[in-house]
C-alpha cells in the first residue's frame, strides 16, 4: 500500500496543472459549503439565543383562560402555583421566568400601531439585558411601573424617544376596553424579525392593563440545561402538570398566537394549560431556515456535480495518456486490483486535500468575518435577527458535508478506475501516444 500511496502522489505532483484544477474546484466546493454551513447555523444559534430570551423560554407553560366559550385570552391564572411544581418535579429546570402576554394598540399623539405586548420583570432576567442593545434611555428605567419598551422601527413609527408617554388600550377578559398610559423608557436597536411583532411594559402594569391578579402570567418560561433535551423534558413536563390536577390542551406544535380560532371555537370555560417548546413557538420561522438550507444544498449540489464530472473527465484524459505505464505495470506483475486502487488513491488524496484546504481557509474566514462585527443592512437583518453578520459552523454538519464531497469525488472515480485495470498488458504497451 506504501508502494502504490507513492504512486499515487508522485502521479499527481508531476501533473501539477490538473491537480490544481480539480483541487482547487473541491477546495472551492468545501470553502462554500462550510461558509452555508456556518451561516445556516449561526441563524439557528442566534434565533436559539435570542428569541428564547425575547418570544420564549426553552419550555413554555402557556395556555387560555375562557370566560365563555368564545372568548379567551392567553393567560395562566395560577402562574405560581405552576412554578412550585415545576420547581418541584423537573429537576432539569435551571431557571424560570414569568411573562405576560397580550395584544393592543399603542397611540401616540401623532400615530398608533398595533403590537403583542409582553410583559417583563427586567431585574429577574438579567440576560435580556445582553441580548437588546438600548439605544436611547435606560434598561433601569423598566424596572419602574407604567413604563415601556420600544424597537426602534417601532418608535420611528410612533415618532416618539425616549421620556414620551403612550397610551395603550386592549380589551379586558371581560371584554371591557381599558387603556393604561405609558412612558418610553427604552428605545432598543432592531433585532430582526424577532423585533418586529412586541413591545415590553413591567409585569404589574401588563396585569393593571387586563385587570389580573398577582398570581397570572401570560407565560412561564423554563430553561433547561441541556437545550438537547427539550422534546424529552416536554413530554415529562406534560404528565407532571397532568397528575398535578391541571387540564391540558391537545399537543400542538405551533405559536400561542395561531392557536385563538381553534381555542375559541371549542366548547369549554375556565383554563387549560399548554406546553411548547421554543421550536414550536417559533416554528414561522421554519420557512426562513429551511429556505437556506433548501438554498445551500442546491448551490453545493451543482457545484458538486461540475466538480464529479471534471474528475471524471481527467481521469479518462489520465488514463488515456498513461495507457502505455499502466501495460508497463501489469506486465512486471502488478494485479488489476492494485491498478484499481493506485488510481482510487489519486483521486481520495486530490480530494482529501481539496477538503482539508477548504475547511481550513472557511473556518479562517468566518473568524475574521466574526471579528471584524461587520454591519449588514436592515433588510439583512430582518432574516441574520442581529445587526450583525454572525458565522457558527457546527463541526457535525460540516463532517457530514466533507463526508458527502469525499464520498462523491470517490463514486465518480471508481469507473474510470476499474476499466484502466481492466486494460490488457500487451494491447497498453502497443498503444502509441
């Protein structure tokens, strides 16, 4: 085997031309697909980051309340009791936060928007303070009553600042319209489509505004310590709220917010209780994440399939030119299987170091990319959900991926090969060329 690696190599060295060519096409192949792969899963990473302190917890114990059968409104009305359970009987629970939900219409006095109000206790999540970068006012400020956070796009729209005071109006569980005025303490910086669907008031204000008691939330958001785990802890979380005397919805993979129309036209009262997870909460997005990999796996399948047909075409051009050495090689005695595998060689080392290049020099470049914080614009970051171009390659992804190309360029390879093997020693020595 020693032998024939060295053929091999020496092969390749002395046709320096060719082996640039189709290294630097596999090179090229694997430099973009660790670039999408990066890309892809930095999106992921930064909706998992972001959007679990923003829209969602890990786990989601969520649900409605009906005052008749056609009327509910996203609210746990024991929110506590709910907790010390948790607490209780999920030992994977490593925090938990308590949220308010709600839907309104913001007025200011040149403007009115409507958006999901959440409700938030800034001193109890310290992480919401590293994912919303404040552009103007204080995130301090929040911890005050009647006060209100606002995204940017969203204050341009209302043509407030921060200090200003808005007035936001819903309807009650009732039905009974109630309005609350508001300061803006915190005017934040864009994050993406995941800023564009909520504002934030201080929990006592959210329950002033629908008229609850201490004990509701909109939400209990749990967080997990290993995110791995989530489906699993879910379906234990499901029987530990059921054997705790609490109803339960039918398992429903989608966020609260698409779930009103199904809930209104059932035929109960009074609270039922339902467990997501932050994929389920987020699950529009899935559109956005599988159009990027439907995207990187078409452009890498195209450039893969030039770069299999041009190693297949060297390979017979290869074989062609080297009739004569390959009639010299079976006639002192070589077997056609180590012909064969001389030539499978070739192609495994061109390609193996077509990868390892690749990899290396995309890794390198997302680094420096990651960096150098490079701005994108507004309309890049609806879809990156951050003002900045973030690159997270996932070493599995990226094996699978360096497996398919290796894998793809060793397939092509292998007819070429077999048919140089089956080449007769007498007839490639006659061959004139």
């Amino acid at each position: 085997m020693g032998q024939l690696l060295l053929i091999a190599a020496r092969n390749l060295l002395q046709h320096r031309r060719r082996t640039l060519l189709l290294g630097g096409a596999v090179t090229f192949t694997t430099f973009l697909l660790v670039m999408m792969v990066g890309l892809t899963h930095g999106i992921r990473t930064t909706i998992l980051e972001t959007a679990t302190i923003l829209m969602s917890g890990h786990l989601n114990v969520g649900g409605f309340y009906k005052v008749t059968a056609g009327q509910s409104a996203p609210v746990v009305t024991n929110a506590e009791e709910v907790v010390a359970l948790v607490r209780r009987e999920v030992p994977e629970v490593e925090a938990v936060a308590l949220r308010g939900r709600g839907y309104a219409n913001l007025v200011s006095p040149t403007s009115s928007i409507q958006m999901g109000v959440g409700g938030i206790d800034v001193e109890k999540e310290p992480r919401f303070r590293q994912v919303v970068k404040v552009l103007d006012g204080s995130m301090d400020e929040m911890t005050k009553p009647n006060t209100l956070m606002l995204f940017k796009d969203q204050a341009d729209k209302l043509e407030v600042k921060a200090g200003d005071v808005v007035t936001i109006s819903a309807p009650t569980l009732r039905g009974v319209s109630n309005t609350v005025d508001v300061r803006v303490a915190v005017v934040a910086q864009n994050l993406g489509l995941l800023s564009a669907f909520n504002v934030y008031v201080p929990n006592p204000t959210l329950r002033g505004l629908y008229q609850l008691n201490d004990q509701a939330a909109g939400v209990v958001q749990l967080y997990i310590r290993d995110v791995g785990k989530v489906r699993e802890v879910q379906a234990r979380l499901r029987k530990v709220l059921e054997g705790g005397g609490h109803t339960l919805m039918d398992a429903d993979p989608q966020a609260f917010w698409f779930k009103f129309e199904k809930v209104n036209r059932e035929a109960w009262t009074g609270q039922k209780l339902d467990v997501t997870s932050w994929e389920d909460e987020l699950s529009f997005l899935d559109w956005m994440l599988g159009g990027l990999t439907v995207l990187s796996i078409v452009l890498i399948g195209l450039l893969l399939l030039v770069v299999c047909v041009g190693l297949m075409n060297t390979l017979w051009i290869a074989i062609r030119e080297r009739t004569r050495e390959i009639g010299t090689l079976r006639a002192i005695g070589m077997q056609r299987r180590r012909v064969m595998v001389m030539f499978l060689l070739e192609a495994l080392m061109l390609s193996l170091g077509g990868v390892a290049v690749g990899t290396a020099v995309a890794l390198l470049v997302q680094m420096g990319l990651n960096a150098a914080h490079i701005h994108v614009p507004l309309s890049v970051q609806f879809v990156l959900m951050r003002d900045t171009l973030t690159f997270n390659a996932d070493p599995l992804a990226v094996a699978r991926g360096v497996a398919i190309i290796v894998g793809a360029t060793m397939l092509v390879s292998v007819i070429p090969s077999f048919l140089a093997a089956r080449l007769r020693p007498v007839t490639a020595m006659h061959h004139i060329g």
